[in-house]
C-alpha cells in the first residue's frame, strides 16, 4: 500500500494539494506531512524509539498506539501519521461502552492511547491490569509541538504491522486482528480497477472513521494522491454543500445515505452532478434508492460492493439491490455446509480465498481462525454460488427459521423496500411456540402505506413462509455508528413494546 510513499511524493511536488478537510479544518499535502511529522515526534518523546511489546509473535514487537477519538479529521491525520514509522495503529470506536474500551486496551497491550474523552482517560489510568500510557489528545498535541523534531513519516516495509481492526463493540467485546501493508496492496489496487479511486480525485466519505467504510476510503484516497473530504457524523445537507461547492467527483458511503443526499439537495437547491463515482457498501443497495440517485446524478457510475475487513473486497454489483455480486479478481468462492461443498445455489457459509485475508485474531480477543490451513476464510455470512455470482443471504445471525423453512431476513428487508414508504426498514425473527419463529418488520416512516398494501405487494414478490406475520412502525431504527441499522436491536426494541404494532 503506497500510503506513506504518495503523502511525501504529493507534499513535493504539488504541496499545496488538499489532502484532507472536515471538521471545520483542512491539510494540504505539505500540511500534512508536518502533521504526520508531529505525531512521530509526540510518540517517540513518549514512547522512546525503540519500544518493544511483549506480543512479538502476533504484533513483531511493534508498539500499539490506539486513538479513541470524536473528530474524524483527528482519527485521519494520526493514522496517517502512524503509518509513516514503526508503529501499529489501532482505531476504537468512541461510541463504544467505556468497560469495553478499557478491556480492549488493556486485551492488545497498547502502549499508548490518545483520547479526548476524560472519563475514558482516567478509567485507564485506574487500570491497574494495564501498563501503557493514557493521555489527552490536547497534552498530546502540547509534547509533540515541543519535542525535538522526529525524522518525519518514511516508508516502510511492507511485511511489518501497521493496523489493529476491530469487529463490532458496541454488544459484545470486540476482536482484533493486524494487517500488513503488504496485505492491503491487494485492496488499493482493486480500488483502482474497480471502485473508482482516481488519481488526485476528490472524494467524500461522510462517516466516522472508526467506521471500516471511511477507513479504507482514507486509505484508498491518501495512497491515489486524491483529496479527502471526512464528517465526524453525517450530515446530509453538509454533504450535499460540500459536493455542490467543492465539485466532489467521488462518494464512499453506506446506501441509506444515498436518498438522505438526494432529498437534502433538493431542499436546499443544491446540485450533486459533480459526481462521477457513487460506491456503497456495509449493506444492500436498495432498487429504489439506486434509481432516485442515478436522477439527481444522471453522470455518476454507482457501485455497491461487498467485503470483509478480516478478509478484503470480495464481489461488486452495478445493478439491482447489490445482492448479484461478480467477484473481484483473485477471488475465489466456495458455499459449503459444515465444510463440505454444497451443489450450485444451495444457502450456506461463504467461503474466500483470496490474497488480503487474515489468518486469525488476536489471541487475547478471540481464538477463532478466519483463514484454514486450506487457504479459505469465512467470517460466517451466508450466500449461494451460481453461474459465477455470489448471492448474498446475510449473516448467520440473518437467516430465520420459521415452520421449517430457511428465511432470509435481508431478502425480505429488500422486497418491503421497494413499497413506497418502506424504504428504511428492518426483518426480524420473534419467539414463536407452534412456528418456533415468526417474521416482523419494524419500518421508520411518518407515512406508512395501509397494511394491507404491504402484506399484499409481499406476497407477490416472496416466497409464503417469508412474508411476515406482524408489521411494525417505529419513530427511528437503532444503528452503529456508522449508519448500519442493529437487528438485534430492533428486536429488542419490538419486545420491550418500542414499536407501533399495526
């Protein structure tokens, strides 16, 4: 991954290039490069030059310096600036529960944490489990502009450590897994051939960057040369300005805010035709929000694709609900049932080999593996093969079982979609004694169509046993901080009667 490589080629031959904007602040190239600069600086006072972990077969050695922070553009120039000296990244979501930020922490080792939340700050520092050092982004930023100046970012060898992801933390304890730069060579020069990531384009990526989505979109951005527009939470009427003024000419988002994009810039008067690539991911592109933004954007190319963080790109899709997926290059496809093979088009476990997968998690957040001494790697989410396209049925979690039947969840979220006014919605599977489950949706929406509507256009898009049994309206569905609607939130949400039964 040429990240650090393209940083210092841009800063001198066109420093004055924006590399990064958000949060009211911007960095050219130039800009950065001292930011990054900074960071090295503020880390080696802390940490010295040469400090060791005592994880040395999963991390080499290579000290964890983990930031737990609200503004995106914060997150963005430390993670550039890691990437450029011997140091391993770690990016924790500050919407995590606090216990289980600390017990992350304290799980990786890192040696150092960089947060600008002071209640986190001194729960680690009560840790007596915990041995790093837990300081303020501001002292940070107060060491480092008084330290003696570091070397500044270098590029490194491309087999050493650079990056701690994480799963989800927000229920349950997260797990974590390292990348190589070399591993994710392979996804920047998918970026390149298949998502859109021009040399020098500007892109908009309004998520945080705890979030996977806009963290490989800072990574694809900053290794092309291109400019990277960021939001600590999105917000679609400063989206939609931001891409009128700045003529935005890229998009990386999750789908849903797709249609929030299109009705703020009809609102607000404001034009979204700079766009030349629109790509989606973490979840399925509805038919519907697909057709209104190909007319407010009659000249972007919209891509939704899918992947794992554990394992990288797997499938893109340009057209329908982004559940028809062709595979990438170098992406090979297995369906398999308890490891044996299953016949085309049968639903079971996805399996991958390809280049950029990880082996396994860190032995201190789970001893699960991703890859097999075979090569394949699964993360569990479920598909069928056929005919050389992948077809998505969810995770594990997302198929129900109701009188015997298999049913996927996300297949019905999809078809209830293309029902004006059912566009956000969620499928859920509810305790039932003779059924063993039944199917509900939980829609937010102001204006429903009747019951009756709903039941009968599912009908004639689904099987019987998976149009569901109860219709439920709710004020707003629980999501990640991302944007990703939580199933078992909204199940949750439905049994402790937070939904409008109709």
């Amino acid at each position: 991954m040429p990240f650090t490589r393209t940083i210092l080629e841009v800063a001198e031959t066109d420093p004055a290039r924006l590399a990064l904007a958000g949060d009211g602040e911007r960095y050219t190239y130039d800009e950065l490069r001292t930011a990054c600069t900074l960071v090295r600086s503020g880390a080696e006072r802390l940490l010295g030059t040469s400090h060791d972990t005592t994880r040395t077969d999963e991390t080499r050695g290579v000290p964890i310096i983990a930031v737990s922070l609200t503004r995106s553009l914060d997150v963005a120039r430390f993670l550039c600036g890691a990437n450029g000296f011997r140091a391993i990244i770690a990016v924790l979501d500050p919407l995590w529960p606090e216990s289980h930020r600390v017990e992350t922490i304290r799980r990786v080792d890192a040696a150092l944490v960089i947060t600008d939340d002071a209640a986190f700050e001194n729960a680690l520092l009560a840790n007596d489990a915990w041995s790093g050092t837990a300081l303020s982004l501001e002292r940070f930023d107060e060491l480092a502009a008084s330290a003696p100046v570091s070397a500044g970012p270098e590029v490194r060898p491309r087999d050493e450590p650079f990056l701690l992801l994480f799963t989800s933390g927000t229920t349950d304890l997260p797990k974590g897994f390292v990348r190589t730069r070399e591993s994710w060579d392979h996804n920047v020069a998918i970026s390149r051939a298949y998502l859109g990531a021009e040399d020098g384009y500007a892109t908009i990526a309004p998520g945080p960057v705890s979030y996977s989505l806009t963290l490989y979109a800072l990574v694809e951005v900053m290794a092309t040369g291109g400019s990277l527009y960021l939001q600590s939470g999105f917000d679609a009427i400063a989206a939609a300005r931001t891409i009128d003024a700045e003529q935005i000419e890229r998009f990386v988002g999750v789908p849903s805010m797709l249609l929030a994009l299109v009705r703020a810039a009809e609102h607000a008067g404001l034009s979204l035709t700079s766009l030349r690539e629109v790509i989606t991911g973490g979840a399925n592109q509805n038919e519907n929000i697909r057709t209104a933004f190909e007319t407010a954007a009659p000249d972007a190319h919209l891509r939704s694709y899918y992947g794992a963080s554990e394992i990288g790109f797997i499938g893109y899709s340009d057209s329908g609900d982004g559940t028809r997926l062709i595979p990438f290059d170098g992406v090979e496809v297995s369906v398999r049932d308890g490891g044996t093979p299953l016949p085309e088009g049968e639903i079971g476990t996805l399996y991958i080999r390809v280049a950029s997968a990880v082996e396994r998690y860190l032995a201190s957040t789970s001893s699960q593996r991703i890859t097999g001494a075979d090569g394949w790697s699964s993360v569990d989410d479920q598909a069928s093969f056929a005919n050389g396209m992948i077809e998505l049925a969810g995770r594990a979690g997302d198929i129900a079982v109701s009188g015997g039947h298999k049913v996927s969840l996300p297949q019905v979220e999809r078809a209830l979609a293309t029902v004006p006014g059912c566009e956000t919605c969620c499928a859920v599977a509810l305790p039932d004694p003779s059924l063993g489950s039944i199917i509900a949706v939980a829609i937010e929406s102001d204006e429903l169509p009747a019951k009756a509507t709903m039941q009968a256009e599912l009908k004639r898009m689904l099987a019987p046993q998976f149009v569901p049994h109860r219709y439920y309206r709710v004020d707003e569905l629980p999501r990640t901080a991302g944007g990703k609607i939580r199933r078992t939130a909204v199940t949750e949400l439905i049994a402790d009667g937070g939904g409008e039964r109709l």
